[in-house]
C-alpha cells in the first residue's frame, strides 16, 4: 500500500527486548517516525505487564506513531 502511494518505507525484523532494540535501531538508521501497533489485549494486562509501544515511546528520541 505505501508503496503504490509512493511512499517510501522498510520493514525490519528485531529480536531482542521490544523498546531498547527499536529505540536503537531507530536511531542508527536515522529514522524521523517509527509506526507502532497495539493489540488491545486488555487493562489488566497493560498494567501488569505494560505495552511495548508504550515503553518505546518513553525512551526513543524518535516520534512514534501508536495506532490500534
């Protein structure tokens, strides 16, 4: 889709803890938004175990973009 839009993208694959990983590889790459998805998986597990995008977008320089 974006890139029938003529928007250019990458998508990369991470293994490792979810918001140090994009937070540095973010960085690295020079990124100026990084995309992020939440799974509504429910309060309960939001307070206990807290959400990745969440977490990023604490400690990224980079903006991000958290969608549902």
């Amino acid at each position: 889709m974006l890139a029938g839009a003529g928007i250019a993208h990458a998508v990369h694959g991470l293994i490792g803890e979810p918001k140090a990983d994009i937070a540095l590889f973010a960085s690295s790459q020079g990124a100026e938004l990084i995309a992020m998805g939440t799974r509504r998986t429910g309060v309960m597990q939001h307070i206990l175990i807290g959400s990745a995008a969440l977490k990023t977008s604490i400690i990224c320089n980079v903006p991000i973009a958290i969608m549902r």
